[in-house]
C-alpha cells in the first residue's frame, strides 16, 4: 500500500508526515508545480494525477496461453434459432429442453459454445444425462476446465458415479444428498448401501427414513440385513420406511411374515373366481406395527381402521401371490374384486401393490376395474393415472376413445408417457379442431403429448376478442398450444437426423 | 431493398428472452395473414387476442405494432422481422395497404418535421447578452459549489476514508444535492458514484482515493477554465454539468463521414428510461464513436443501432479534446450486415490508444477497445480471469460472462470488442469462427 493511500485512509487528522506521501513520480513533480498548498488539497491532487497516470500506463502481468486446445469436433453445430430456443428452454422448461435435447442427441447436434456453461452447471441426472451426448468436443474442453464440470468427463454410459459425487456428498444440504443417494442406488445399489452404514449414526430421522425409502431402487437380497437392523431403529419412522421396503424385498423375512398375515385375512377362490375377506380384530397388533403396517387412515376418507389395515395387508405382498397356480392373467381377479363387497380395498390394494412392484400385467385390468368403477383410492390420488404412465403404446391405443371421452381427461393425459400413439393423439386433435370445450383443460398437455409430426401447422381460431366464456378460454388456450407447437416443430425442423 | 439484419442481429434487438422464444413461434408465414412487401416496408397481420398489424419500415429499420405489449420491440414485430430476415423473397410483393401508407407518410413527415425543428432552434435569433449573463451566473454558481465541494473533500481526506464506510447512502446524495443546486450536475452524479464505489469490491479504498483524486482536479480544472485549451475547456464544462443539447451538436460539432461499423452495444433500463450505448469505429477514418440513445421505457429508439452492421453516415461529435461521443446526422444509406470479425489490435497498442486518449482528456471514462488474437486464461490461483495476447499480456477482465468467453475459445484465440476504463475489460462483442456473438449483458461489474 503507498502512503498516500495509507494516510488517505487513516485521515491527515491523525498526523503522520506530509512528506512521506510525496514520491518522485511524474505525477508528484506535476502537482508540486502549484506550489503550496494545504496538505488536504495536495494529497487528493497527487491521488488524482497518480490515478490518470496508471490508467495510462498501466502494466500488465504476463502468462502464457497454457491452455490446451479444444479438438475438432465430430457433431454438427446448432442452427442459430435451435440456439436461440435452447436458451429459453433453460430457462424455462425442461418438458420441451429434454424434447429438444433428445432430437439433437439423435441428429448429431451439439450445443452452441455459449450455452456451454449454462449447460455444465445443471446438476440434475436425468438432465445431465440427457446433456452430455450433446457437449461435443468443446464441451468436453470445457468441463476439464473446472472441478464441479468434470461430471460431464464421466464415462458417457452414465454407469458410474459423477466425479463430484464425493464433494457434493460431503459438502451438500439434506435434499441434494437425499438426491445423490437415490443416484447412487441407481447406479451401484452396493456402493450406496455402505454409504449408509457410514453416515447413519450421524443422521437425523427424516434424513434416515429417506435414505430407507430410497433402498426400493437397486433393491436385492444383499440389502436385507441392514433394513432389516433398521427394523429397530430408534425412530419409529425409520423402522416403517425399512419395513415397507422389505416388504418388496422377495423371500425376505418380512415378506413372509407379511405375506403369511395377508392369506389369513385375505382369500381368493378361484372355482368361485371369488374374494373372501376377513378383516383383522381390534385393536391394531403391536407386531404389525412395528413392521410397516400404519394405525390411522390417511386423510378424511371414509375408510374404517379395520379396512385400511387390510388394505396395507394387501399392498404389502405381490399381487402375484394371489394368482391361482399356473394362472398367468389377473383379468379374472380384478374382476371378481371389483363386484366384491371391499371392492374398494381390494383394488387400491392391487393397484398399490402392482405399482410398487412393477407387475405389468396388472396395470391394463386395474385401469380398466377403476374406469368402470365410481370407487375411490385411499392410496393413490389418481390411480388411473399412476397406471396410465406404465401402459405400454398398444394399451393406450386400445383405451384412446375411453381416455379422450373421460371427464377427467387432463391427470389421466399428463401422466401418460410422451409422445402419445398416434391413435390418441389423433383422436384428440380431432376434439380440440372440433372446439370441443371439454378438451380445454387437456390442451397444454396436449400441445406436449402429441408427435411433432401429427401436430397440425395451424388450427383455425375464432378471435378470441370476440367471442364469450367459456370458448374464449378455450381459444386463448389453443394460442398458446399453437406457439408450444410452433416451437416443436421447429426444433424438429432444424434436428433432421 | 432487402432487410439488413440478420437472425442474430434480430435476436439482439429484443428485450429478454421470452420475447425471442415468443418471436420464434411467430415467424412463420402461417401465424399471419395478409403478409405483404413494398420497396419500402414489410407488413403483416396477426392473430393474438385480437388482430394485430405489424410492420417493419426497411430503411430506417424502424418497426411499429398494433398489439398493447409494453415491449419493445414486441414479439410480433420480432416475429416479422425474423421472417423478413430469413425468407424475404418468400413474402409476396404488394401494394401497401391504407394502414401502411399512412404509418409511412407519419415517420416521414415526423422525420422531416423534427430536422426543422432543430435546424429552426439553432437558426433563431438569441438574445445574446441575456446568454452571456445567464452563463455568467451559472459561473458564479458552480464556484461556489466548487468551493463547498472542496471544503468537503478535504474533510474527507482529514477524518479518513476508513470512516466513511459507516455512511450512509444519504451521507453523498446530501453532498450531491449541494452540486445540484449549484448547477453542476456532473459532479453531483460523480459523487454519487463515490458513495457506490465505498465497499464495493476488496480493494475499494484505492478505487475511492482514485476517484476522489480526479474529482479533486476537476475542480481545480474548472477554475482555471480560461487558461484551458478550447477543446478540453469543452471536456471539462461538460463534465461538471455544461452539457450541450443536440441541437448545439448538429450546428458546431464536427462531423465526420464515414462506414461505420457498430461492434458493440449495451442496453439498460433505468425505471423509466432505456439508454442505449453503441459504440462505432469508422472504416476508413479509423475513429471510434459512442452513440448514446435514449428513451422512455416501452418506447423504442428513434434509430436502432444494431451490432455487427455497418452504415454509411454523418456523425456530429460533441466538442472534446478526446472526441467520443457523437449523433447520427444522417444515414447515408442503409444499414447492412458487417461479413467478418474487424481488425483488432494486441494488448500492448490497444492500451497505447487509450493512453493517448486519456493525454488528451484526462476524465475519460470507457472507451471502446477491439482486441484481436487473445486467449481468455480462467484465473489461476493469484492470476485473475484475464485475456492474453500473444506477447502474454494479460488483460483483467470484468462481467460475468468469463465461463461463455472460455467456451467460445476453446483456448483458440478470440476477436473482442467492449470497453476499456484503464481498470479493466469489459468484453461485449466476440468473434469466433466466423460467428459473432454479443454476451449477454448485465451482471456482476466489478
């Protein structure tokens, strides 16, 4: 530090000696030819000319250009309005960015450099997966550049762990470690599980119950015995997270227990295609408790304690248990639940149970059991829904009239897997050419679920301006499904493989 | 004539980002109707919640729309110009219709209207001696500004600067107000910029001490006005405050004619105000120029100046020692695409031409700077994030777009240009591989 800043910032007040903060620098020998002047004065008109005479001549530290060189790069460059948009859809939304990233990853196209950065700080997997085919060279140049980027260095599989995994592991809040750790059951269940050992003694309950829940992912017969330790674990919110994944866990102890209890409540005779429900006395057993099984129903609905333990019964086991020997088709079990007196429990039971477990042949039939059926789900808001995102194309093909006709169209379509069979997305453009009003609240999700290439150049609108409630919602509602497809269609234009 | 911009320069011109994704859907021939050219204009309908008409005057590059957006440009103005960039023959020849005649007529009668009412301000007669003793007044008045001004720098200086650091915003807007009264704007807002200035970054106290230094001789600059050579008397009386109005520029600015090519420009908006700063450099003169544009918020400038153009004008420059700031005379032809990166210089001479400058006019602020051949080096440990030439100067650089100029390198070496304030590089404008990329603005100076 000169004197002169030193005796600036302590104030000529304090004393100190004027002559110090001279220098022999051109700057002082112009200032000195004022003559006298108050030492105030003289000190600010040295700075002033010491200030002109660095920004003038200002020297500069030297370094060589070290860096290494990009390489070549083997994708094609980005066209200028795929740029633009992409930027956008950074922005603001990730629906149309993995649309957008997927076709380009498909095409060869990589990112403009300047989207680079953008690109290398996000941290989510499915996005960064969805990324990294699309980098190029100077992406990969780039991420080298800097630790929290060498993610993208990774081996492209997207099979191991992302080089910050440790770091951020560490170093991150509760919810990004609850998401690294789902991250780690998915792509080295094992790996995970010792993470847990390590970091259980030291976290709180929520956090441990998480990290249980998350066990469902990558779950194997490896994983029983520390679920099962858990099973008295001195949270009791910890000890049903464990619990209610060993019951997905095949031939772990607690399946059996679980599925023994289920047989002797529940029951199906297939001579009679039949139900036969028992429901367990009160009150609630201690035992069944502690292992997963919750005392009061969710919520306010009308469901008896008796009937929600049963239901937690039949979740809890696979619905393939139920299936008689050498039967392979749950058509017949779901409908003989639904005509039965528990109905109710019966099919949100199976629907929990299917989900949870994956069985696909479930899916299509329950579907169809809760579309015909007025019954409501204690455990699923939508089970309709939660099922419709699991059918394959040919099942959504088979119920696209039933889907487009039901007045709960929008949940069940923004749940179904994207882009829709062209049977339903046919259907429902014809509903939305035709104004149909009931279509209206479906039209966002539409503007997303149907193939880029069914999606019509325009649809002819009556001026919103001119028109009443509720057509006006709806036109104002097809304005913006038009600029949704607008822009799709030319993010596919310019990612023609 | 065509439309002289392209995509990107298109793209430049709106106002955030939402409005380049709207713009996008728009630009296709089936979200209009009624789309039409003259030799003159492109127009064209479109359906929003009502019908809107959009149209583009080509030689000016003006744009005007129909629809209530507060933006500007909206995204249907927007719309039709990426469609009129990009698929011009597309665009069926017509006659204009009524709507776009009689906006034309408008523009031309308020174009011609406004140069007489500027040339007829600088032709009326003055009362010279009521000037002479309203300038003598003024005088008075900024001395004794500048003399309570002094009294307080000095305070400063005495009580020392670790003090001020408890003050409060109000502590230099009072002192501003006092230089306000005094008719010296100028000075008020450079002392409002100190109070900016207190802890803003680490080495703040030296920037303040700087600055304070060059307040100090500014005054003492203003006091010996007489002694001053004309064109730095000029620098000085503006920078208190003596500023000229347009039309004062247009009658005794020089003018300068020339290609000039906008390399950079930085839009902001006040609270009510959008300021446009474009800086130009001409083709053969070799001088740079700052064109400064203003206008209220959702208005749009009465010339756009687009980046990576070039335009053949006149340009009337405010009178300085170091001239920099100017206004567009007259557009001596359209404007029209700017094809490769522009001549730059390496560190070394850049620095040399601002270091003339600021021989000349030892105020002045940013100036353009257009470097060519630089690398951007990520900071390494000590080492702040720099560009270097090949000579190994490194250049400190501020903003926050670092990570985008690293990314468009490639460690491969780089056109720039942006400003330069002898403190650090602000970069605005990047050439790399035959693309031309402006950053995006705003954020994180200093």
């Amino acid at each position: 530090m000169s004197e002169l800043l030193r005796a600036a910032i302590l104030g000529t007040g304090q004393g100190g000696d004027p002559v110090s903060e001279r220098s022999e620098s051109p700057a002082d020998t112009l200032i000195d030819a004022l003559g006298e002047l108050p030492r105030e004065r003289a000190l600010l008109l040295r700075a002033g000319a010491h200030a002109l005479l660095r920004r003038a001549g200002r020297v500069l530290p030297r370094r060589s250009p070290s860096l290494p060189l990009a390489a070549a790069e083997s994708l094609r460059a980005s066209s200028p309005p795929l740029t633009d948009a992409l930027r956008m859809l950074f922005e603001s939304d990730e629906d149309l960015l993995a649309e957008a990233l997927e076709r380009m990853a498909r095409a060869r196209v990589r990112l403009a450099p300047e989207l680079l950065p953008l690109a290398l700080e996000q941290t989510e997997p499915e996005l960064r997966a969805r990324l990294k085919p699309v980098l190029g060279a100077r992406g990969a140049w780039l991420a080298a550049q800097r630790p929290e980027w060498t993610w993208a260095l990774d081996a492209a599989s997207g099979a191991a762990l992302p080089s910050d995994f440790e770091l951020r592991w560490s170093e991150g809040n509760a919810a990004e470690r609850r998401g690294l750790f789902t991250l780690a059951r998915k792509l080295s269940p094992a790996h995970a599980r010792e993470l847990a050992v390590d970091a259980f003694p030291h976290e709180k309950a929520d956090q441990r119950a998480a990290f249980a829940e998350a066990f469902a992912i990558g779950l194997g017969a490896d994983d029983e015995p520390f679920l099962s330790g858990l099973l008295s674990d001195r949270s009791a919110v910890v000890q049903k997270a464990a619990a209610r994944v060993l019951w997905r866990l095949p031939g772990s102890a607690l399946a059996q227990r679980m599925l023994e209890r289920a047989r002797a409540h529940v029951r199906y005779e297939p001579s009679a295609a039949r139900w036969h429900v028992r429901l367990p006395a009160e009150p609630l057993d201690p035992s069944w408790e502690r292992e997963g099984i919750r005392e009061v129903p969710p919520g306010t609905r009308q469901l008896g304690q008796r009937q929600w333990w049963t239901l937690q019964l039949m979740a809890a086991v696979p619905c393939a248990s139920w299936l008689p020997d050498g039967d392979s088709d749950p058509q017949l079990l779901v409908a003989a639940a639904r005509k039965h007196e528990h109905a109710a429990i019966l099919l949100d039971g199976l629907t929990q149970s299917a989900l949870m477990r994956g069985e696909r042949a479930w899916f299509a039939p329950l579907w169809d059991a809760w579309a015909a059926s007025d019954l409501t789900s204690t455990l699923t808001s939508e089970p309709r829904a939660a099922l419709g995102a699991q059918l394959t194309p040919e099942e959504i093909t088979a119920r696209a009239a039933q889907l487009v006709a039901d007045d709960r169209l929008r949940p069940l379509l923004s749940h179904l897997p994207r882009p829709w069979p062209e049977a339903l997305a046919l259907r429902v453009l014809a509903g939305i050419s035709d104004l149909r009003l009931s279509l209206r609240d479906a039209i966002p999700v539409a503007a997303l679920g149907i193939p880029v290439e069914l999606l019509p150049d325009s649809i002819p609108l009556p001026d919103s301006g001119q028109v009443e409630y509720p057509l006006r919602a709806f036109v104002r509602a097809l304005e913006h499904f038009q600029q949704v497809a607008a822009l799709r269609r030319s993010i596919a234009a310019e990612t023609v493989p | 004539m065509s439309l002289a911009l392209t995509r990107a320069q298109i793209i430049g011109l709106a106002p955030d980002a939402a409005a380049v994704g709207a713009s996008q859907k728009l630009a296709h021939p089936a979200q209009w109707r009624s789309l039409g050219r003259s030799a003159g204009a492109v127009w064209g309908e479109c359906q929003g919640s009502a019908l809107y008409r959009t149209q583009i005057a080509l030689a000016e590059l003006a744009v005007q729309c129909s629809c209530p957006s507060r933006k500007f440009p909206c995204k249907h103005a927007l719309g039709l110009l990426l469609m009129a960039a990009e698929g011009f023959e597309r665009i069926p020849e017509l006659p204009e219709p009524e709507w776009v005649q009689s906006w034309q007529l408008a523009r031309h009668s308020a174009t011609t209207g406004k140069a007489m009412r500027v040339r007829d301000k600088a032709k009326k007669p003055v009362d010279a001696a009521a000037q002479a003793k309203r300038a003598e007044r003024r005088h008075e008045n900024i001395l004794a500004g500048l003399d309570q001004l002094d009294v307080w720098l000095n305070d400063l200086v005495r009580q020392g600067l670790a003090r001020v650091q408890g003050e409060s915003w109000a502590f230099w807007d009072a002192q501003a107000r006092r230089l306000v009264d005094a008719q010296a704007p100028g000075l008020a807002s450079r002392v409002r910029a100190l109070g900016e200035r207190v802890g803003s970054h680490d080495n703040w106290p030296e920037r303040l001490l700087d600055d304070l230094g060059q307040l100090a001789l500014l005054s003492h600059a203003y006091r010996r006005l007489d002694r001053l050579a004309p064109p730095l008397a000029a620098d000085v009386r503006r920078l208190v405050g003596i500023t000229l109005d347009q039309s004062e520029v247009l009658a005794h600015g020089a003018t300068l004619e020339d290609e000039w090519h906008v390399l950079c420009d930085m839009i902001d908006d006040g609270e009510r105000v959008r300021t446009q700063r474009a800086w130009l450099r001409g083709a053969t003169s070799g001088q740079t120029a700052l064109v400064l544009q203003f206008t209220p918020l959702g208005t749009r400038f009465e010339s756009a100046l687009v980046t990576g153009t070039k335009l053949p004008a006149r340009l009337a420059y405010w009178p300085s020692a170091a001239p920099q700031r100017a206004l567009i005379v007259e557009r001596t032809a359209p404007a029209s695409p700017l094809g490769a990166a522009p001549a730059g210089s390496d560190v070394e001479s850049a620095l040399a031409g601002y270091a003339d400058l600021l021989a000349k006019c030892p105020w002045l602020g940013a100036s353009l700077l257009v470097l060519a051949d630089v690398v951007p080096l990520p900071a390494a440990g000590p080492e702040p994030y720099a560009l270097v030439d090949a000579s190994g100067a490194a250049l400190p650089l501020r903003g926050s777009a670092h990570d985008v100029l690293l990314a468009l390198s490639g460690g491969h070496p780089l056109t720039l240009a942006g400003e330069w304030d002898g403190y650090a590089f602000s970069p605005r404008t990047v050439w790399a591989e035959d693309r031309r990329v402006s950053l995006w603005p705003g954020g994180g100076d200093e």
